[in-house]
C-alpha cells in the first residue's frame, strides 16, 4: 500500500490547498487526498471563476514536484434537507465530483445525508435519491462515489449510518456499480465491533480509508497510537479482504481542535500551536504510516 493523506491537515492552520500541499511534501508523503472544504467554505480555487484553470495548475504542480492527486473529499453538507439551500449544494457537490476527475481522481468521498425525525426507511429513499443523481455526474466523469461510515452520534431523532452493517446495507439499497465505501478507521472506533469484523462485512465494497485514530468516545481525528484504534486488527482486516487501495490519514485534528478545548475568554494565547509543531506532527503521521505498513510487509514507495 501506499501512504496518502488530505489537504486538511493544515486548513486549522490557514492554509489553502496549495499551502497544504507543500507542507504535506515536506513530511515525505507523495499521495494526495484533495479536500474540497477549503475551497466550498471559501469560494476560491475549484469554487471560483475559472475551476479548469486552477485545475490546471494543481495538475503542473503535480508533475513539478513529483506528486500524484489519489483520493477526494466533497463539501460537506446537508444533501437530503429540502430547501433553497439543497438546490446550490447538489451543484457544489457536482462540481467537486467534476474537480476530482478533472485531477485524475478515481474515488471521491460524498457523506450521506441525515434529517430529524425520519425513520431509516426514509433516510435510504431520501439517500437513493440524492446518489443516483450525482451518480449520473460520476459516470460521465469515470470516477467512484464512496459513502462513508459516519462518526456514532447519539442524538435523539436522528439515524446515522455509522455502522458496517448500516453502510453496508445502504450501498446494497442504492445499488449502483460506481457507489463504493471509504471506511473511516475513527468513526469505526466508537463502535463495538472490532475493525477486522468489521471489515470482513464490507469487503470488496471498500475502495479507499481514512485512517484516524480517537479514544473510542468522540470524532478526534487524532494521529496514530493517540487513540484506542486497534491498528493490527485494522491490517488484517485490510489483507484479508484483498484491499488495494491507499492507506489515506484523516487525522488533521492534531494537535486537537480549539473547539474540543474548554474555552477561556480572558486568556487566548495558547489557543493553537505554531504551524511548525503540526509539520513536526506531520513527520511523525508519514514515518507512523511507514512503519505499519512495513511491519506486515506491505508499504510500497
């Protein structure tokens, strides 16, 4: 396998996705996981005037400093809400899509969506709908849509499909060739079930990871051996299923994130470490990943 990680590593820190690759290079990483949040949140880059020009430009970039985009993430929103809103975020949605394959990407990540009060009948209907319409867009364009097991959030009036069998059974509802599965190793790690069983549930439907890691409690996107995430039973379930995709990090709160700290309004000094603690941190993720792979003999330059 071999090592990738997203262009939000380094979006905590201000920078954009062109910043975040140089930064993610310096670490030693040659595979690139595109996230297009920066640039929804922000209406720049692949949201801007002239998306194919700034395409071009990532894609000479590329070739200059001897890099490969591998793996996207679209925007992330509210795909199933029915309002003025929705309308507006299938287009974004469709453009990201169009971005990544523009990139040369095969798989980008598109979360489901998720609504108060509905059973999980209506979640799948509402769910189909919105896949089987940016699925048209995935085909004209040759690229995978992965859904995602979601983080467990237990919130009274909602369904989430955070488990193996939930997801698993989701892909099976929509049933479409280009619709596949990125397994989130953190949001698998607040569930009970061992990410080896897991896996087996899944297998072949699975076409790209985000490797993170937590405490088994909350969504921390935290680095490797941070957390609980039983690393070994994550590669064995890998091996076993035949997977050959990358081995993607998503652990771009690390340092944790602001937010997830008790706040402090008289004092706000120690807020956010300095951009080069986290470049250090991004050594470690890429020396960390390096080291996995290596002991079941499977990491590849």
């Amino acid at each position: 396998m071999k090592l990738a990680t997203t262009t939000g590593d380094f979006f905590a820190w201000g920078l954009d996705n062109k910043e975040s690759i140089l930064a993610i290079l310096e670490a030693g990483f040659r595979y690139i996981d595109y996230n297009f949040g920066y640039d929804f949140k922000n209406r720049t880059g692949f949201y801007g005037e002239n998306w194919q020009a700034f395409g071009d430009e990532l894609l000479e970039m590329s070739q200059k400093l001897n890099f490969k985009f591998v793996q996207a993430h679209a925007p992330m929103g509210y795909p199933i809400r029915e309002d003025e809103y929705r309308e507006q975020f299938i287009k974004d949605t469709k453009r990201s899509i169009e971005a990544a394959a523009y990139l040369g990407i095969p798989n980008i990540v598109v979360h489901a969506g998720h609504l108060n009060g509905i059973s999980k009948e209506e979640n799948f209907q509402k769910n189909k709908i919105f896949y089987l319409d940016i699925l048209k867009t995935a085909e004209k364009c040759g690229i995978n849509i992965l859904t995602e097991n979601f983080n467990k959030m237990c919130i009274e009036g909602y369904y989430w499909s955070d488990s193996a069998a939930d997801i698993n059974e989701l892909v099976d509802y929509i049933n479409h060739p280009l619709l596949k599965v990125c397994w989130d190793t953190g949001h698998a790690n607040q569930q009970p079930l061992p990410q080896y069983d897991a896996l087996k549930i899944l297998g072949n439907k699975v076409a790209a990871l985000h490797v993170q890691d937590n405490m088994g409690v909350t969504d921390d996107h935290t680095l490797p051996f941070m957390g609980t995430l039983n690393i070994d039973s994550l590669m064995r379930g890998l091996i076993d299923i035949g997977y050959n995709g990358y081995f993607t990090f998503e652990a771009d709160s690390a340092p944790l994130n602001v937010a997830r700290r008790s706040p402090d309004k008289d004092t706000l000094r120690c807020t956010r470490l300095p951009l080069e603690f986290r470049k250090t941190l991004e050594k470690f993720l890429y020396d960390a990943g390096k080291y996995i792979l290596s002991e079941y003999n499977c990491f590849e330059e």
